[in-house]
C-alpha cells in the first residue's frame, strides 16, 4: 500500500529530499512494494524485492538477518513479515521517520537470538519440555547480546528488549509499563502476536484473522496496549489498495550510508563479557589440556569433546558432539568395575540434582581396555541461575597411585557416609571435640544444629526402603548445598543429620536451619510421587563450661522439643557466651578472712532474674546434658552427680575420671524492679575426700560452675569459695584473691 503522503516527503519526480527528511524513510514504500498477500503460500526463499528491502533496512548488517534464514528460514520470513506488517501501521499511525526507520530495523532483528537455540528444538513438533522451553527462553538474552555488541546506539535494543514487556507491568524487564513501554515496542509486539497466530506452524496450524483479533483483544489491558490493538484490527480488518509502481522508484534513491547508520564498532563502553574477548584463550585451555575435557547440556547433548578426550577414548568429537550421552559410550563402571543404569549415572545424576563430585571410574581406553579415570563433574549454571548442563574433566590415574593418593581415598571412605557422602558420625564427634575445644579456647561462638526427618518411617513404610533412601539424598544435598564453605554436615545415624557451625551464634545458626526447612518443605520429591517432605531442628550455643557432649545433647533436646510442639520447626536453646563475665564481688577483708572449707572444691551464690519454677527446668536440662544422676531432690534443694567421664580437660587416657557432687539450694528473691528472682546456693565437691586432690578436680569444678551459669542465665555472684590444692595461699595471695596454684589457672 502507498503510505500517506507527508510534510517533507520525498518526490519522485524531481528525486530530491524534503527539508529535515531521512530519506531511509522511503523503505516502508519499498516494504508497500515487497508485501504479499497473506493468503499466498510461504515459500522456501525470499522475492528478489524482499532481498532488496532486507540490504537497505540492514545495510552491511544483512548477514545478521542471511545467517538467521540459514539457521531456521520460518523465524526469518516470520520477521519480515511482521516488519512489513509495522511498516505499514507506522505509516498509517503517521509516525516520524526515525521511529518508522527503527521500528522496521528492529521488526527485522527481533528473532535474531533465535540462532544460538538448538535445531532439534526449533523444529520440535509437539509442546516444549521444561528444559527446551528454558533453550528458547534464552534466545532472547542472545538476540539483544548479539545486537548489544555491533549496535551504534540502545534504541534498536530497547525497542527489542521491551517487546517482551507486558502493558500492565506484570512481565518484562525493569518493571516498566503502560504508556513508559515505547509505541514501537508495543506495536511490535502486536504485529509478532498476530503474524505468529496467522500463520502455519510445525506446532500448529494457522488459525483465523477474526479468531486472532479475539485473542488479542482478549489479552488487550494487559499483555498489550487496548488503543493499539484496536488500531491495529481496524487497520487489518479494512487494508489499504497497494501501488507497486511507485514505491519500485524509491530503490534508485535509498542511500547505503544511511542503511548503515546503525552499526558500528562499537567500541566505547563494550562490555568484554559480550565480544567474548576471552573465548580464545578458554578455546586454547579446553584444546590442549592433558585432561578430557567433556561438555554436556541439559538435555544431556555432548557439546564439547577436546583432544584429550579423543586420545583417551578413541572416539572422534564429530562422531560423538551433538549426540546423547549414555554410559555405554565409554563402558562406564565405578572403580571395581560395576556397570551403571541410566539411573544411578553420575553425570546424568549430576545434571538432574545441580550437584558437583569427584568420582573414580573406570572407562574404555582408545586400546578396547578399561583404565581408572578421576572424573570431577561440576555443574555449568547461568547468570539468570538456570542450570544449562554440565563439564567433566577426566584424569587417567590408570598408573600407579601415589601413597599419598592412596591414603587419602582410604581416609575419605573411612570419614564418608556411603549412602548420603557426607561426613560420618565418628568423624563428626571427632570434629565436635576439636570445634568445641578451639571456641572455647579462643573464646569465640560456634553453634550446633541437629535435623531429623518427620516421620520417615511412615516413608519407608509407604514407598519403600528404595524411596525413603533417596529421601535421605535428596535432603543430605539440601544440607550440603545451604551449609556455609566452613561447616560440616555430617549423617548422624538414620534420618538424623548434624551440621557443626564454627565462629556462628544462635542466630545464624537459626537462621540457616529455617532456611533449610522452609525449601525442604516447599519442594515435591519425586521418590515420593511428587509429595513434600518436611524435618524438625534442634539448634545450640556453645556457652561456657560445655562440652562436646553437652552441646550435642542440648541440641538434641531442642529437637525433641521440635517435635512435641508438632514437627517441622526450629527450636533454639541456649544464650550462647553472651553473659558478661561476673568476678568475685567480696571486698579484700571478705576475701582474707574468708573460712577455708576444704572438703569443698568451689562454692558460690548467684543471683538469676529466671522465677523458682522455670528454675528447676533449667536445671533439667542442665542434668540431661550433662547426663548427670539425681541424688536427692527437696522443696529447696537438689543434689546431683556429674560422672567425670562427660567433663573436659581429662588429659590423659589413663588419667582416672574424678566423679563431683553438686549441691544447689534455690530461694525466691525480689528483684530491683519487683520481679521474682531467684537466689541459687551451688557447692560442688568430689565424690570422695581422696578425689579432691587430683590435680584438675577444682578446674573441673570451674568449668561446671561457668555452664550453671549459662543454663540459670545468672547475673551476679554473691558469695564466692575456691578450695585450696596442695598449696595454702599467702597472706599477700589471700588480700589480693590470687592463690598460687589453686588460682593461678
């Protein structure tokens, strides 16, 4: 059709310039010239007028648009025709010539990220798996790099990056909407909508222009702008008679210097990342690395096999890249020779969970033989955080091991769960003792965080022993993918998992176990028909005069608190080191002629704002921890004994455990600001007379009295006894509370 006649235009006549004309404005009378009507059938190449009109709107870039026909001939003829499509509304809307000239370019182009996408998706028949679909998504981010990299300006990008913006805001990029989206953009992304609709597709059959308008006057408010496509249908419903004479004219007067206008070097600010500066040098690396080098996607496609891999398998990259990886490729076995199913596969099981290892296996050399190959399988994931696939690099350790090698495979089996791979429980107590042992020492947090499966016997029960192991891997790589670099997560025994937290408080450790839940319980299972499964979590501080095993068993009592108040949360016990240290608060006449009771280790009085009955629970928790024995208990007093095996510094195997007693009397008191307190008497003394003079029976003592502290959340000392050692203190020692031995540690 001949677009409307404007101020300025072009005469062909006299075949000069308008005042203040673009003279590219004159391919949408070339586009007029090159449409066709929509009921011709499409063919396999273009008019020698589209091939014409396609040089002028792209000038030097037309290779862009020859290399997308070569790739996939539909997605080009799509863009042409949805470009003489804009072209034709531009004129009727009477838009300005620089507008029409980009909206036509960009009409052209907006397919171009197309040729980064796999044939076998293109031409996929049916409805796209997840995985295809996420292939095709991605050819937008490819198109506006592409043009990002050869583009003099942004306005061709942008007007391509916001065609996929939605009019209301609810999709698209920077949240941009309404009248903010430029009228180019929405008026591409009508004409793409509509040519796409009208036209047969390998997918599906071309539907009617009125069933078309339906839909986009159904979608109009929302995905696209209601005035445009009401424009739009009249447009398409009433077309305009077309003169071809006439707009052949304005071939003699296009300028290429014009055509070219939009691409240039683009040389200020480019980004490295897009004209790939580094691609050589990665290309290089991959090529002639002594290592195989294996490339695989997501849909399990081997895209890259260098030499390396060539020598070690005797397979060529043209006769395995772009084919499916299967196992039976190179005879793939564990280390002992053992077959895998397509299931337990590590690099398909890699690709599936997102997971990386470091696997010994065993594969068919170029010589027909089976050599041990260590293969490290990481997972490739985009900026966006979708996974695309995954590398293997194989080393041939087919020779002799080094002893070095061959401890440390042998300490890895011995400290590795083999059903989950991670830590085990030995492994994880001896990296307990030593976390608790380094804290506290250097006086910093670390925190404890034991987990447990609800209810997993009701899954072995219901979907087998099969299920309820992958349960068990599935939640052991949920711990292992959210645990910070330095913690350790450990399977404790059955469903019960450990993570040991260094230089963490309470809070962080809190923060991570909620984290775990929330996801664990968010996401279906497939070992359990797609149902959720969900775990309960025990968190713990350590705080002062802990042990390895009263830190563990606080956090297991968290836990079983979990689950009295209903499964499927976190509990938090303990106020870590948090407590500001209290010293001996008696005066120096107080300190000197304090009475000396030496069948006493330690005795003291502290003063905690926690009431007489929430108390007594505390000291609950203190006796499980601490697995200490009951005694005697009273209205006003309990007395229990802590075995010397659950204490710290026991410095030698053969060193006899002493046994303590520890005798608490509790009154009620009244705080400064009227609230019920609580008045804590604590003697503690060895079992035996004889036992008070092993050597660290009063440090021992100490260290019980700073976790009483902890546990009762004390506030001040009142009254303070430190039985004598060996040495009777000085007069100088007893003025000044500084006993040479006794006090001295």
């Amino acid at each position: 059709m001949d677009p409307p006649t404007n101020s300025g235009s072009f005469d062909s006549r006299d075949q000069t310039h308008g005042p203040g004309e673009d003279p590219i404005h004159t391919i949408s009378n070339l586009i007029a010239w090159a449409d066709e009507s929509p009921d011709e059938p499409v063919d396999d190449e273009f008019k020698e007028a589209d091939n014409q009109l396609i040089q002028v709107s792209l000038g030097i870039a037309s290779g862009l648009f020859y290399s997308l026909q070569a790739k996939h001939f539909p997605t080009a003829s799509h863009s042409l025709r949805v470009a003489k499509l804009c072209s034709s509304w531009a004129a009727k809307l009477d838009l300005e010539a620089y507008q029409r000239d980009q909206l036509e370019v960009a009409a052209l182009l907006h397919d171009i990220g197309k040729m980064g996408v796999p044939d076998y998706v293109l031409a996929c028949p049916g409805k796209l798996a997840v995985e295809e679909q996420e292939l095709m998504d991605r050819s937008q981010d490819i198109g506006l790099e592409i043009l990002s990299a050869c583009c003099d300006g942004e306005e061709i990008v942008d007007l391509i990056r916001y065609n996929y913006a939605w009019f209301d805001g609810s999709k698209g990029p920077d949240g941009i909407q309404g009248q903010e989206i430029p009228i180019e953009a929405r008026m591409l992304a009508i004409a793409d909508a509509f040519d796409s609709m009208t036209v047969d597709q390998i997918f599906r059959r071309a539907r009617s222009k009125e069933r078309a308008f339906a839909e986009l006057l159904s979608f109009s408010g929302t995905q696209f702008d209601p005035e445009l496509v009401r424009n739009f249908c009249e447009m398409m419903s009433h077309p305009m008679p077309t003169s071809g004479q006439a707009t052949r004219n304005w071939l003699h007067v296009l300028s290429p210097e014009q055509a070219n206008k939009h691409w240039r070097a683009n040389e200020h600010g480019a980004n490295p990342s897009k004209l790939r500066s580094l691609a050589p040098f990665q290309e290089s690396l991959v090529r002639n690395i002594h290592d195989a080098i294996v490339f695989i996607d997501i849909n399990q496609r081997i895209l890259g096999w260098n030499q390396a891999a060539e020598r070690l398998t005797g397979l060529t990259r043209d006769a395995v890249q772009g084919h499916l990886w299967t196992s039976e490729m190179l005879g793939l076995a564990d280390h002992q020779g053992r077959k895998f199913n397509g299931e337990k596969d590590p690099i398909r099981v890699a690709i599936a969970g997102g997971t990386q290892g470091m696997h010994r296996l065993s594969i068919r050399n170029a010589g027909g033989k089976y050599v041990t190959v260590t293969a490290h399988i990481v997972p490739v994931v985009g900026e966006d955080g979708k996974n695309l696939g995954t590398t293997i690099q194989m080393h041939d350790t087919s020779g002799v091991e080094s002893l070095e090698e061959q401890i440390q495979s042998l300490h890895y089996k011995a400290t590795r769960d083999p059903l989950t791979g991670l830590v085990n429980r030995a492994e994880m107590d001896r990296g307990l003792i030593d976390m608790v042992e380094r804290h506290t020492t250097a006086g910093r947090s670390c925190s404890l965080i034991i987990c447990d499966i609800d209810f997993f016997k009701k899954i072995n029960d219901t979907y087998g022993h099969q299920a309820g192991d992958e349960a068990l891997i599935a939640f052991a790589n949920l711990l292992q993918m959210h645990a910070r670099s330095a913690d350790v997560t450990a399977r404790y025994g059955g469903e019960e998992f450990v993570i040991l937290c260094p230089n963490c408080d309470n809070e962080e450790a809190a923060m991570l176990a909620e984290k775990i839940r929330s996801e664990l319980a968010a996401t279906p299972q497939s070992a359990l028909g797609g149902k959720n499964m969900t775990a309960s979590f025990g968190v713990t501080e350590i705080q002062h005069g802990d042990t390895a095993d009263s830190i563990l068993n606080r956090a297991d009592r968290a836990l079983l608190q979990s689950k009295e108040m209903g499964r499927n949360i976190v509990t938090q016990i303990g106020s870590g080191l948090k407590e500001p240290a209290i010293g001996d608060r008696r005066s120096w006449f107080a300190r000197m002629f304090a009475p000396a009771e030496p069948e006493v280790l330690l005795k003291r009085a502290m003063k905690t704002k926690v009431p007489l009955n929430l108390a007594a629970e505390k000291i609950r928790g203190f006796v499980a921890d601490h697995r200490a024995e009951v005694m005697s208990v009273s209205e006003e007093a309990i007395k229990i004994m802590v075995d010397g095996e659950s204490l710290p510094l026991q410095r030698r195997v053969a060193d006899r455990a002493v046994p303590l007693i520890i005798e608490l009397k509790f009154s009620p008191i009244t705080g400064e600001n009227g609230g019920q307190h609580t008045k804590v008497q604590i003697s503690i003394s060895p079992r035996r007379n004889r036992d008070r003079r092993k050597r660290d029976a009063i440090e021992r003592a100490r260290h019980l009295l700073m976790s009483l502290q902890s546990y009762m959340v004390a506030y001040e000392f009142v009254d303070t006894t430190v039985a004598a050692e060996e040495v009777k203190p000085s007069w100088w020692s007893k003025l000044w509370g500084s006993p040479r031995k006794a006090e001295s540690r």
